[in-house]
C-alpha cells in the first residue's frame, strides 16, 4: 500500500521493468507510448533477447496484464 504520500508517487511516475527470463528489473521513467496505469513491464532485457523479438507485456499497480489502452485484459493466471 501506499502509504507515504509526500513522496509524491503520482507525480514521479516510473515503471518498473522487469525481464521475465532473468529476473533483472529496472525502474524507468513512464514512456509516452506505455499504456495508461502501467505500473509493470515484462520484457526481455538485452541480454536475453537474444536474436529473437521481444514482446512488452504491461501490467497495472494490481498485477493485471493490461492492454494498450489500460484496460485489465485476463487473469494473472492466464498470462504466460
Ligand atoms: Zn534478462
């Protein structure tokens, strides 16, 4: 929970990035093109990616995987 609200956590809004293969997570400022109320991004990190394309995966302060328009899409449990 949120509870100390003079660090301003609306205003300073960051994203954690995290790599679902490794683990790492970064905590990054919001992009203009992230989805409103993403809180979380899973994305391969570079080390992972590897040859391959990596898909962002966006998820609100809830841990709902949500679509580019914010809005909640599946259970947790569906995402994989
Ligand atoms: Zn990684």
């Amino acid at each position: 929970m949120a509870s100390d609200r003079s660090r301003g956590w609306n205003l300073r809004r960051e994203v954690k990035l995290e790599c679902p293969k490794c683990k790492q997570t970064l905590d990054v400022p919001r992009d203009a093109t992230d989805p409103p109320r993403t809180a979380k991004v899973l994305i391969l990190c570079p080390e992972c990616v590897g040859g391959d394309f990596s898909e962002a995966n966006y998820f609100d302060a809830q841990g709902r995987q949500i679509d580019l328009d914010g809005k909640p899409m599946k259970d947790p449990a569906n995402v994989e």
